[in-house]
C-alpha cells in the first residue's frame, strides 16, 4: 500500500493525542468490520505493541451507524478484557484511549499471528502440535467461564500465536458476562463454528437460549479443522450447512482420519453433541485422554503387558531395519485410481493446492478451505463424466 494511501486510513490525529504521543503507528495487522490493528511502537520504551483501533462512527454489520452504540459494545469489551488478562493464554490489554471518534486499546504483539495464517502455511495439524495448541485454547476457555463469561466467537482467526508459538485468545468483541442461570437469545458469532442451540434460538420460538457450552461447541469444530485441514459440517450451500450443524452432521470418514488415532475423536465427539446439557465441560476436556497421555502409560505393572510389548519392539525395530532396504511397496495403478488414499501423495496434493490456491481462502468464514479439501466430484460434474465414459 502507498504511504498516502495508509496514512488517510489513520484517524484524525487530533482526537486522540494521548496515543500518538506514546505510540508510533506502523503498518496494518489485521482488520475488522469495524476496527483496525496495526503494529505500533511504544515511543519511550521501543517497545512492540498491536493497537487495536475502534471507529465508532463506522456501519455495522446489521448497515446502521450508532456511535453511541459502538462505544458501548467498546466498553463491554474493555470491561471483560480487564477481567479475563494476565492468564497467559488470554491477549493481555496494555493501554486504552478513548476520543469521540475513536477507541484504542493497546495489546501485548503476537508477532506469530493468527492460527489461521498458521494453519493455512503447514495444511494440517499433527495430533501432538494439535494436543498443546487445543490444551492451550481450552485452558484460556476454562479461565473464562470460570469468571462466568461467554467468548462467543472462538474461531483460528482469533487465537493469535506469541513469539513462543504460544495461544493468545484474543477478540471479546462478542463476549458476555452471565448472571446465574442466564441465557443468552441473540445470534452472533461466525457461521461454520455457530453451535446449533445458537442456531435453534433463531429458528424455533420458545428456544431454551444458550450460555457457556457453544464455546466448547466451537472449540471442536477448531479442533476438528487442525487435525485435517477442512471444518466439519461445510458445504458449499449456506443453508445445508446449517442444517448439517442442527443436526450435528459430520463425520470421520475422510481419507486424513485413517491416520488420526481414537483419543482426539472421542474429544471431538464429545464437543460436537448437539444437546448442550449433554456436551462435554471444559473441565472435563482438560481430563481427558486426549490431554493426559501420561496418566494411560502410568497404568499399572502387568508382567504379561511388558513381555508383549518387549516382543512388539524388537519386531519393530527388526522391520524398521529392514525398511531400509525395501522400500514401501506402491502400486502405481493404485496411486493413478486414488493419489489421495496414499498418504505422501496426499500431502504434496494439498500442499501443492494451498500453494496454488491459498490466498482463495477467505478469513472471516472459514469455509472455503473445506472447497479446497472438496476431492469428491460435484453431483453435476459426476454425471456428465459418467455419461461422457458410457459414450
Ligand atoms: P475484530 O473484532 O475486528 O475481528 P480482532 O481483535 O479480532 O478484531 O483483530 C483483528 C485481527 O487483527 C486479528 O484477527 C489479527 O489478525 C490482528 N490482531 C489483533 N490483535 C493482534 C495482536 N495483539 N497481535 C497481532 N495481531 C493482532
Ligand atoms: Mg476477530
């Protein structure tokens, strides 16, 4: 972008005094509906910072322009940053200015960015990296309902990644404190990652409303998209989508599953039950499984176990040995018929697909990287290469 250009994106430097004499502005970060980030530098210090900076006189996503609005929805957010920091997977709020055109509040950098940027770069999660990232998330999520707060919009585009590839969650614009027993009716949040109780509360009247559990909701479709790639209940027709989320339609049947292990589906299952009585507490997440492989290897002495597993061993060391001189066995027919059942192949196809094609994938949805990911032949498409194959 030219300097010009950027420097008419700056808000009028008079209105905010207070921030331009302790920061120095840099280059943009990220953007919002309403919001800008940029990188600035604390002038006395050198330090690094992302300021997040809040227009209140901009359009919302509903096309009105309320100030007055905007500036309170500004101050909710500050009030549950103030009360949710200095967790350390939680974005820790520096400074606030207010003006009456603009809002600037100060965070710590996540020079790393986002989870989304991340997950893009390297395609798929393993299951260890995907273990300390969801451990991390889930974490900054019990700190928050423990202080009774609703994140609301849990997505990869809002879990930015320190210097130490640590998990910042960050993003309260939504967030909501509950009394006892309170429910929550409106719709917000972004669609692929909307739990369905959210869903039903616009749909049905009489909805009981939803609280806490549409954060563990959103947190196993995160989940679900680091281990493989593509979100759980896409399609490419918005309504299916939602009604696949209704009524929690997805499954683990694509070829990338074969390699991912029971632990982490049993936790995305338990996380994507549609009855949010019956869906998993974040509590209970961080006892599961999945989180405390530990605790399974320090199971009890059995003589039996340790011998059959002394057997295992040598054996595999034996074949491992003997890899080295037989390499594994490809049948080039089966690579032509179906590249992506081979796991090798499979990662240089996605790889080579998101290099192509990954600035496609649009932040803010989340949904058409699953188009990427999309390697079954549109019905329509199907029948034509039928039909042409039968001529
Ligand atoms: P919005 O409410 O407009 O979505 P966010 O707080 O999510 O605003 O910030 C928008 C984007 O700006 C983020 O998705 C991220 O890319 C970038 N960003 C926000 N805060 C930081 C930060 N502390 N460090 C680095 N980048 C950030
Ligand atoms: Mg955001």
């Amino acid at each position: 972008m030219a300097k010009d250009e950027e420097d008419d994106l700056l808000p009028d430097k008079d209105a905010a005094k207070g921030f331009y004499a302790k920061y120095e502005p840099k280059e943009i970060l990220g953007r919002g509906i309403s919001s800008t980030v940029r990188r600035c530098i604390e002038k006395e210090t050198g330090k690094e910072f992302a300021a997040k900076i809040i227009d209140l006189g901009a359009t919302t996503e509903s096309g009105e322009t309320n100030p007055y609005h905007m500036l309170e929805a500004t101050r909710q957010e500050i009030s549950i940053l103030r009360q949710v920091m200095g967790h350390p997977y939680i974005i820790d709020l520096q400074d606030v200015f207010e003006s009456d055109a603009f809002v600037f509040l100060v965070f710590e950098l996540c020079p790393k960015g986002e989870l989304f940027d991340y997950l893009t770069s390297v395609v798929t999660l393993s299951e260890k990296k995907t273990r300390t990232i969801m451990r991390q998330i889930f974490e900054g999520v019990e700190y928050i309902h423990a202080k009774s707060i609703v994140h609301r919009d849990l997505k990869p585009e809002n879990i930015l990644l320190d210097e130490n590839h640590n998990v910042k969650i960050t993003d309260f614009g939504f967030a909501k404190q509950l009394q006892e027993g309170e429910k929550l009716t409106n719709l917000c949040g972004t669609p692929g990652y909307l739990a369905p109780e959210t869903l039903k509360c616009n749909m049905f009247e009489g909805s009981p409303g939803y609280s806490q559990e549409v954060d563990i909701w959103a947190c196993g479709v995160i989940m679900f998209t680091l281990l493989v790639g593509c979100p759980p209940f896409w399609h490419r027709k918005q309504m299916v989508m939602l009604r696949n989320i209704m009524e929690g339609k997805y499954s683990f049947t694509s070829p990338e599953w074969a390699d991912i292990s029971e632990d982490p589906k049993d936790l995305i299952r338990k996380c994507l039950v549609v009855d949010p009585s019956q869906r998993i507490t974040v509590k209970e997440v961080l006892r599961h499984p999945f989180f405390n492989q530990m605790l399974r290897k320090q199971s009890r002495f059995n003589a039996r176990k340790k011998f059959q597993f002394a057997i295992l061993v040598i054996r595999a060391i034996i074949r491992i040995r003997r890899l080295r001189f037989t390499a594994e066995p490809l049948h080039v027919e089966e690579a032509i018929r179906d590249p992506y059942r081979v796991k090798v192949l499979r990662k240089v196809i996605d790889g080579c697909a998101f290099r192509v094609y990954g600035h496609w994938v649009k932040k803010g949805e989340g949904q058409n990287r699953a188009a990427l990911f999309e390697n079954t032949p549109r019905t329509e498409l199907h029948a034509l290469y039928i039909n042409n194959l039968s001529r």
